[in-house]
C-alpha cells in the first residue's frame, strides 16, 4: 500500500469524527463566541458592533467574582472527595478475583451514570432534608439534637456532586491498576519491601495518572453542572451555570450569558490544565 492510500485511509477513518466535533462543539463555541462579543440590544445583535463591555461588568462586580470563586471551590472539592473515595474502591475492585463478585461491584459503580441526575436529585432530596431519612437517623442515635441543614447549601451540593460523579474516579483508577505489572510489586517483596511499603511506593504513585484523569473528568463535569447547585441548592447557592441560566431564560440577556460561558470554559480550562502540568511535574516516572 503507498504512503498517499494510506493517508487517504486514515483521512477517511476521522472524518467522521471529525465531522461529529465539527458540527456538535466548534460550531456551536464559535457561535457563543460571537454573540459574546456583542452588545446587550436586541437590534444590535444583527450588526456588525463589537464590544468587551460583556466580560468587563463580571470582573468589576464582587457578586459575580464570588460566584466564581464559588464554583471553584465546590468543583474543587468535590473532586478531592471523589479521588478520596474511589481510590479504595477501585483498589477493593481491582483485588477481588471472581469474576461474578467483580461483575456485580462493576454494577454498583456504574449505578450512579446509569439513573437520571434529576431522579437521582430529588431522591437527595429526601435523603437530605430536615425531616429526611440522613437527620432522622442521626436524631435517633443521639449524634445530634437539631437537624443539619443540608439542603440549600454548599455542602448538600458537595455531597450530591460526589456522589453523581464518584463512578469516573474509580474506573479510571481501575483502569491504572489493572495495568501495573504485578512482576513490579513481586520484585519489591523478594528485595525485603513491606506489603504498606509495597503500596506506597510502587503501587500508588503508578496509579496516580488514573486518579488525576478521574479528577479532572469530575472537576470539568462539576463546574459545568447546573442539576444539582438548582435543585440541592435550591437556587440559593450561586454558581456560574445558574447565573448563566438567569441570564438566558429571566433576563434574556443573551450576550452576557455567551461571556459567562466563554469565562466559565476558559476558567475550566485553566485550571485543568494547570492541574496536569503540576501533576506531570511531580510524576517524573510518567514523562515520556
């Protein structure tokens, strides 16, 4: 086969995706993009004029930087979370050796993807409520006198936010310890390492890269997320992606919306990158 059929058949292989990213993502963010750029009037949509004064009106007002900020830290730590919980998971997974019990814990993980986040969020709900099953139970075994005030607040949105998104981590992580030669941990023992000193220094910091890309599948998901800062936070806990519904749907403010979106994926973008750098620099074993 010459080199140009070759092309030609790699070509044709991506063009479909090619195709799929073009018309369902860059067509779209070029659209937000836009209509970022134009001004708040409806006439003017249709003209040729282009201003900033989108994106200045966010960084001069401390309500929408707080909502950032807010949206930064609850992605943030929801991700922590998610890692901090999935890692022992994904561990207990990766030992069991029957292939039914396996099938079934694969189940349980996939069981959060699998319902509806809005089913999944009313069901929260009444877990969650001051009358829920969380605060009664809690009441009844004399941990507590009053009910705690989950809902409408960051931490119900936390808690929710781990949970919908802790099925990444943990098949990611998976993922990375099924690929760790057991030849490796082998020879760590034979050379008088302790099964703790076996796990600390071989087989951690070689699933590492599985736990960073579960966490930052969760970061972008999280800061994304509408479904659960609306229902959990009841409209209460401000974040990006509410502030960017109120401006579509109740102020039909279009433009400002497309520059909270470009500002929202720009700040995604940033710090997920920011994290694989970091990452990568403190993994010097995972440099090509």
């Amino acid at each position: 086969m010459s080199r140009a059929a070759a092309l030609l058949g790699r070509t044709t292989l991506g063009l479909p995706i090619a195709v799929l990213l073009g018309v369902f993502f860059l067509v779209p963010m070029a659209m937000v993009l836009s209509l970022a750029f134009r001004p708040y009037d409806a006439h003017a949509l249709v003209g040729t004029t282009l201003t900033l004064k989108n994106f200045g009106r966010f960084f001069g007002d401390p309500d929408y930087l707080w909502a950032f900020a807010r949206t930064l830290g609850i992605s943030a730590a929801t991700t922590l979370l998610s890692m901090a919980l999935g890692y022992p998971v994904a561990w207990h997974l990766h030992r069991v050796r029957s292939g039914t019990a396996r099938l079934w814990l694969t189940m349980i993980v996939l069981l959060p993807l699998m319902v509806s986040l809005v089913v999944a969020s009313f069901a929260w709900v009444l877990l969650l409520g001051n009358n829920g099953v969380i605060n009664a139970g809690l009441i009844r075994l004399g941990l507590i006198s009053e009910p705690l005030h989950f809902l409408n607040t960051m931490t119900g949105v936390i808690i929710v936010g781990t949970f919908s998104s802790l099925s990444y981590p943990i098949l990611t992580t998976f993922a990375a310890l099924e690929n760790i030669p057991p030849a490796l941990a082998r020879s760590a023992r034979i050379h008088g390492a302790s099964d703790l000193q076996v796990f600390g220094r071989v087989i951690l910091p070689l699933s590492l890269p599985g736990v960073i890309s579960g966490g930052l599948i969760v970061f972008a998901l999280n800061m994304a997320a509408f479904v659960i800062p609306f229902l959990i936070g009841g409209g209460r806990v401000s974040v990006v992606p509410l502030m960017i519904y109120q401006f579509t749907l109740q102020l039909f403010d279009w433009p400002g919306a497309a520059a909270l979106g470009v500002l929202l994926f720009a700040l995604t973008l940033v710090t997920s990158w920011a994290i694989a750098a970091l990452a990568q620099r403190l993994m010097p074993w995972e440099r090509p």
